[in-house]
C-alpha cells in the first residue's frame, strides 16, 4: 500500500481529481489517498488556504497529487500556493512532457519535447515589494543561485540520458540579463561536456518560441529558469492540443508533487467539460515514481485508447463530442479493464 496525500484543488479540481483517482484505483495499485486541502478550498474550509494539517500530511507521505488551485491576480489575495508548495519541499525540477496525440488534430504531428523548468528560484523566488508608500514603484527579484543552476541543468541532461533523448537546448536571456541569465547560461556549458553522449544548444528565449512555434521537431529536451519554463510548457501544449493533455511532475530530493500543467478553468468549472487527460497522466507519472511502471503503463495505453478514439473525449478535443469529464473518466477506466 502506498500513502499518497490527494488534494483535489479549486474550479475544474474536483471533478477531473475525481476521474483520475477512479482510473488510478482501477489500476490495481493500492494506493491509500490521505485527502488535504490547499488554496481556495482550503480558505474557505479552515481560513487558511495552506492548513497545517495538509503539510503534516505532505510531510509523512512525501507524496503529493494535487489538483490545480485558484491564486488571485494582482496584488490582492494570497501568495501562490503552488509556488509555496514547490519551495517548501525544494521540488526543485518542474518536468512537463508535451507529445502528439495521432487521434487530436494540431498543426504538428510527432511532436516530443519534454520541458524542464527550474522549480524555486529565478523571478518567482517571492521577493516582491514596492519601494514607495504611494505603491507606483514595484520590484521583483529575479535569484538565480550556481547550486540551484547546477542542480535542474544536471537533472535536464541526467532525464534525456536515463529516457533516451538525444539533445538538451537551454533556453535563457543572458544577453540583456547578463549575471541572473548569464550565470544559468555558464553553468550549462560547464556541465554539457559531461553529457558527450547528449547533443547541446542553446537559444535566447524569444527566438527559441519563434522556432519552437515554426519547427518544433528540433527541440528534444528544453531546460530553463522559472518563469520561462512556465510560459514556454503554455506554448508546448498549445503545439499538441492544449493544456487538457500536459501533465507535470515536480520532483525534489526527497518530495514529489505530480499535478496537471493547466490550472482551476473557471471558465468551465462545474460544467462537466474538463479534459481529465491531464491529470490522469500526472497519474502516470505517480505511478512510475510509486515503482508501478506496469500499471503506468496499462493506465497510458488506455488514454491513448480513449483519446486517439475521439469518440468519448471532451469537446476540447472533439467539438462534436457529446461526452464530458465523467464520460471521459469512464471510458478510460473501461479500455483499461
Ligand atoms: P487555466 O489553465 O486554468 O485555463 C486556461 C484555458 O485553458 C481556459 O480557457 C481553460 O478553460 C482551458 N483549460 C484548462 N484546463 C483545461 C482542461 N483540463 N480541459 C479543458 N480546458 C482546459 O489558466 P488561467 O485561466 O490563466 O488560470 C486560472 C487559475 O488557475 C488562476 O487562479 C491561476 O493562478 C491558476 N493556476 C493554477 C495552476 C496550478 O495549480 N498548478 C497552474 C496554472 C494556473
């Protein structure tokens, strides 16, 4: 049996939480769900969007599947508590796999490109604050640490070894942010020649969403600071059909979180119309870190069954679907029977 704190999140949290439980469950893993709370659910359950009682759980189990969480915009409302979440743990490596669905009509076919994002630092470090009373003068600090560097650079290269790619690309700004940017960039050229085995590019982040939206195919393993991980595995999952389909390991030392890339949606919240692919395939992720890599696999080929179908998708994937989350959920547990 293994313990696994389950925290079903805000908006579209519940429901697609709620599939990807049933399929993991209809697995055959036995994994016990320690259920806690986190963000929106949380504030209103017990006043506090990050309860002590659900880091008790994390800091028993280590083990974290999360639902996506509501953060307010702006300067109003709490802190991000995923970002809280990743700092606490030190989940220092954000790894976000983006690959084509034969079944789901994109621009692209075969695309493959794993992105891997530094986790605690660079400018969602939270060293936010104005610097007048008036409030019209604001600074965020963008840390970036040789330590931190090393550690995601090494995981990037150490991934594409241990699952057999071939080439890592940095992404970085070091030309205008020459000692934040500009010691990421040094300390990949130091580590690269390590990796003879791994092919090594780099490219300035604006142009490197320019050929990645005119040629996807050249990027393999893509390894970069926060914020740039965060836009950049947006723009992935725009190349292989949207965030309903891009699940997301956070990984420390001695921590784990697995999660979807997308967040709450309220936009369809409550609708029923939630792509649980996602977070069914953050589940995937679980189940490899949990050691089941047999049950990781069945529960895969039956989301590739379900969703390469297209018949019992959600309308993100087939806009003449009839079927929503539930039937989604239900279909993929009944490909893996
Ligand atoms: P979002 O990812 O929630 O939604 C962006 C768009 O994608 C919306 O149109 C939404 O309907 C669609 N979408 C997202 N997930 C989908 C799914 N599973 N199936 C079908 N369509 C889906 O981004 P947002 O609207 O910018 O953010 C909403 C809230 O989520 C914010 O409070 C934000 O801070 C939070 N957020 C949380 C996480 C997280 O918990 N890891 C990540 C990103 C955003």
């Amino acid at each position: 049996m293994h313990n696994v704190t389950l925290i079903k999140g805000d908006g579209i949290g519940p429901s697609i939480m709620d599939e990807a439980v049933k399929v993991i469950d209809a697995s055959g893993v036995k994994i016990h769900w320690e259920e806690a709370y986190a963000g929106m659910a949380a504030f209103e359950k017990f006043g506090t969007p990050l309860p002590d009682e659900t880091m008790a759980s994390i800091d028993k189990t280590r083990l974290a599947f999360k639902g996506p969480l509501t953060t307010g915009v702006g300067g109003t409302g709490f802190r991000s508590i995923n970002v809280a979440l990743r700092q606490k743990y030190d989940l220092y490596a954000n790894v976000r796999p983006a690959k084509s669905w034969p079944g789901v009509k994109t621009r692209y076919e075969d695309v493959d490109i794993v992105i891997v994002r530094e986790n605690t630092e660079g400018l969602y470090a939270g060293l936010e604050h104005y610097l007048t009373p008036k409030k019209d003068i604001a600074e965020s600090l963008a840390v970036v640490t040789r330590t931190g560097s090393e550690r995601i650079i090494e995981y990037a290269f150490q991934y594409a070894r241990d699952n057999q790619r071939k080439k890592v690309t940095v992404c970085h700004k070091a030309n205008i942010l020459k000692y934040s940017q500009g010691l990421f960039l040094d300390v990949a050229r130091e580590i690269a020649p390590k990796y003879p085995d791994i092919q090594y590019d780099e490219k300035i982040i604006d142009a490197a969403c320019m050929h990645m939206v005119m040629n996807p195919h050249q990027f393999d393993v893509v390894v970069c600071t926060n914020m740039f991980g965060d836009i950049l595995s947006d723009l992935t999952a725009g190349l292989v059909g949207g965030l309903g389909l891009i699940p997301g390991a956070n990984i420390g030392k001695d921590a784990a979180l697995f999660e979807a890339v997308h967040g709450s949606a309220p936009d369809i919240a409550g609708k029923n119309l939630a792509n649980p692919t996602a977070v069914i395939m953050a589940g995937v992720m679980l189940l490899h870190h949990l050691g089941e890599h047999d049950a990781a696999d069945r529960v895969q080929k039956a989301v590739e069954k379900v969703v390469n179908e297209g018949v019992f998708v959600t309308p993100d994937i087939n806009p003449q679907s009839q079927a929503g989350t539930v039937e989604m959920g239900n279909a993929i547990v009944a490909a893996l029977q």
